[in-house]
C-alpha cells in the first residue's frame, strides 16, 4: 500500500474517489454512486436474513471452517472508522486462459475448417483446448488444467515422434 503505484489509501470516501479518478487521469467514478452503493452494502450487513446475494454468499463461505480459520478480516462495514482506513486497488484485466481456439483429433494434429488435419502442424495444451475443459469438460475445476495440458502434451509428441519417424 505505501509502495504500490495502484493503491489509493484514504481515511474517508470523498478522499478515496478523488484519488481514485487521479490515478487514472479520467473521471471514471463518481462519487454519489460509489456513496449509495457501498452505504446499500454495509446496511444490509446488520440484516441476518438480508437478501443481499453477496453477503449472503459471503456468509454461506464464512461457515466454512477452513474460511473461517485462515481469513483475516471477518465480514465487516466498509465504511464504519473503526474499519479503516479505506483501500483502493486499480484493476488490470488480463486474459487468464484462452480454453482452446485450435481444434485437433486424437493424436493432437489440428484440424481445417473441414476437419482435416493441417500436415505437420500439432497443438497441445490450453490452445487445444485441455486447459480447463478438456478431459473434464463442464466439469473442469481450477487446479486440473495442467493435467490436461501435460497429458495432452505427451500425446501430440508422440504422435510427432511416430509421424517423422
Ligand atoms: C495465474 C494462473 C494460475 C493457474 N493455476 C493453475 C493451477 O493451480 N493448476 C492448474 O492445473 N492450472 C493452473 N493454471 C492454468 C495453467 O497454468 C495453464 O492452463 C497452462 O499453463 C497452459 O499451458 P500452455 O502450454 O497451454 O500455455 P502457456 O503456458 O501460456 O504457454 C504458451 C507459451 O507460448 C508462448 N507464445 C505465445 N505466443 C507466441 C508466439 N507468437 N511465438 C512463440 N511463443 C509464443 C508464450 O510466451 C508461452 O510461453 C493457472 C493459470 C494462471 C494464469
């Protein structure tokens, strides 16, 4: 937070959306909304049967023991003081994975728009489709996507091995 060049810390809202739209040099926040939307949100966090889905997800996880031991900071208002100071982050999106682009058959050779394998060229991994849904399909959980890729790494290198054999 002291050094980050994407971290606004304030101790009050109106300081944090100014520092906010001077970071990015635009006017991108405004701050009546960003007001309404976060005083909306801590509200509902002295309902206990609010209808908030957020909060409510939020406290589903807190039963979670493993969540409850290891996370530091219990469900709380954002803007009681108490809580502070408030932290800004700007956000850099980048594109995680790409789940395929490439179609291949079985032996990892990349298939033409009129499913005919393209001689000599092989794809394996993400590109191909193995990172994320692949062998597990919808089923595909964060964590499986390297098996995935290194088992149909091994295929299509095979395949390379047998073919220029
Ligand atoms: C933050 C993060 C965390 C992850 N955590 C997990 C995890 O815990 N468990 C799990 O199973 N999976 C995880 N994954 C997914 C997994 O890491 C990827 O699916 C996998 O590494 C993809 O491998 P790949 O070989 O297909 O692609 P990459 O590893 O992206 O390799 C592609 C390579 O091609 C190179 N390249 C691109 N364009 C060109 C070009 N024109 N010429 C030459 N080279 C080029 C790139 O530089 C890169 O080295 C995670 C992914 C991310 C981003």
């Amino acid at each position: 937070m002291d050094k980050g060049e994407d971290f606004i810390v304030a101790n009050d809202l109106s300081e944090l959306v100014d520092g906010m739209n001077q970071l990015t040099g635009e006017n991108l926040l405004n701050f009546e909304d960003v007001q309404r939307q976060i005083e909306a949100r801590d509200r509902e966090m002295d309902h206990k049967f609010t209808k908030d889905l957020q909060v409510t997800a939020l406290r589903g996880a807190r039963h979670y023991i493993g969540d409850k031991l290891i996370r530091v900071a219990p469900p709380h208002k954002i803007l009681d003081p108490k809580n502070g100071p408030l932290i800004a982050v700007r956000l850099h999106i980048v594109s995680r994975k790409t789940l395929g682009g490439l179609q291949t058959n079985l032996n990892g050779q990349v298939l033409n728009s009129t499913g005919e394998p393209v001689p000599g060229l092989y794809a394996a991994c993400e590109v191909s489709g193995f990172g994320g849904g692949g062998v597990h399909g919808y089923r595909a959980l964060e964590g499986t996507f390297l098996g995935g890729c290194l088992f149909s790494g091994k295929v299509a290198g095979r395949a390379i091995a047998k073919a220029t054999k």
